[in-house]
C-alpha cells in the first residue's frame, strides 16, 4: 500500500504542478503549500473513495484487503486503477470493476477512472493491512 500511495502522491502532485504552470499569473506566494495540501486532500479522498468497496463475501474494505496494487492520475485527472481480487473465480469479478470505476469517478477532481483486472502478482493474505486481519480475527 506504501507503493499506492507514493504512486499515487507523485502523480497527483505531477498533475497538479502542471495546472499550476498553465495558471502561473493567478497563484499566491502559497503555491507550495496550496500544492501539497491539494494532493493530501486528493489522495484522502481517493482512497476513502476505494474504501467505500467491499467484497460481499469478506467484511473488509478492498483497500484494506490489499486488492488496490496501482492508482496513476494522468494529466486529465482521470485515474488508472490495476486490482486484483482474492481469487480469479471471484462471483462478483466482471462486477467489482465498476463498483470501484464509479466509487473513485465521484471523487471530486477526478474527471473518470479506468480498473484494469491483474492477477500478477496473486492476491495472498499477506497483502491485508493489519486493520482488516484484526476486523476478520486474524491477529
């Protein structure tokens, strides 16, 4: 998740520097710190937009479960989301793209998203975030 979010932390920020360079003449000596808060605010909404998705056979948020490997925003602030599920025979895989398409496209900033299925590397439990092994008992 680590890899999410400096991923994701970067992309946004590349974004945004570019707004604020066709924008020069219209920003306050604050731009830096306008800039950083843009993509905390962004990458917060982003992933608690993902946390919103659940697996219905698993009482965990698909963030936490570790499903979410990759987030890039391009220049058009539409997001690129790679996810996996536990299992490639999942009942709701042709489902959970679009649950997580619409649930990140409602982020205010982000003009649409696109979720691509992978399966390289395999979902194993050891990709759960410590807050959804104590939500299933695990720890």
């Amino acid at each position: 998740m680590l890899i999410f979010c400096v991923t994701l932390c970067l992309s946004v920020k590349n974004f945004l520097g570019k707004i604020y360079k066709m924008n020069e003449k219209n920003i306050s000596n604050n731009d830096e710190a306008m800039d950083n808060e843009a993509v905390e605010k962004l990458t917060e909404d982003i992933i608690a937009s993902l946390k919103t998705v659940y697996d219905p056979e698993i009482p965990v948020d698909i963030y936490e479960l570790g499903l979410i490997y990759r987030v890039d925003l391009d220049d058009n602030s539409h997001v690129n989301i790679d996810m996996t599920l536990t299992a490639p025979g999942c009942p709701v895989a042709g489902e959970m793209p679009k649950w997580v398409e619409d649930a990140v496209s409602n982020v205010i900033g982000v003009s649409g998203a696109t979720v691509t299925m992978v399966f390289d590397p395999p979902w194993d439990m050891a990709m759960m975030s410590e807050e959804a092994k104590v939500a299933l008992n695990m720890i």
